[in-house]
C-alpha cells in the first residue's frame, strides 16, 4: 500500500480510522456511551485484527445525533431508535421523490 492509498482512505467515509477511545473523545462522551449504541444496534463498529472497536467518519455522525438527542434527556434506547426512524424516513422519502419524478429508484435513469 502506497501512502497516496493510505490517504485516500482517511477520506473515505466508511473507512474505520478511528479507535474507541479517539472516537469517544471527538464527541466529547465516553466509551460506555459507544459501547451502549452498539448495544442497542445503532452503529456496528468494525474490529480491528486485534478484536479493538474501530469507528468512521460515518458512525460518529451517526452517534454524534443520538447523543444530542441523551443530552437532551432522552433514554439511550429511545434516541437510538428515533435516528434509526430518522434515517429510515429519509430514505422512504428520496424513493418516494424518484418514484413522483418518474426514475426507477436507486438510478438515475427514467423509468421504464
């Protein structure tokens, strides 16, 4: 691996770059907080070869909202849910939109 591939991954999304402790760090929670979203399924860290949780870019936004929604007096479980609902309605709704503007959903292309 290259070091311009070593780069390009930290700008990936998806890419698990950031350990339990650094992600816990950068939303200003703890890891028992990590460890409960996991529990509650909504974010799956991956695992690093060493069995250490390993989170992107993509998941700390994610957390980053049920934990607003905790600081706020929300159950864990609850505010789990809700951004899973969220994110749920969202989708529907981009689907629903295609579906109004005529393009076969998860294309580009007009319906047939």
């Amino acid at each position: 691996m290259t070091a311009d591939d070593s780069f390009s991954r930290l700008e990936d999304d998806d890419y698990p770059a950031y350990t339990m402790g650094r992600a816990a760090e950068m939303l200003g929670t703890t890891q028992g907080f990590l460890r409960a979203i996991g529990e509650a399924r909504l974010i799956t860290p991956l695992r690093s070869p060493g069995g250490h949780r390993r989170y992107s870019r993509y998941q700390l936004r994610i957390a980053a909202r049920a934990r607003e929604l905790v600081d706020g007096g929300t159950p864990i479980e609850a505010a789990c849910r809700i951004v899973i609902l969220e994110d749920q309605l969202e989708e529907a709704q981009r689907i629903n939109a295609e579906h109004h503007r005529g393009v076969k959903p998860g294309t580009t292309a007009p319906a047939a």
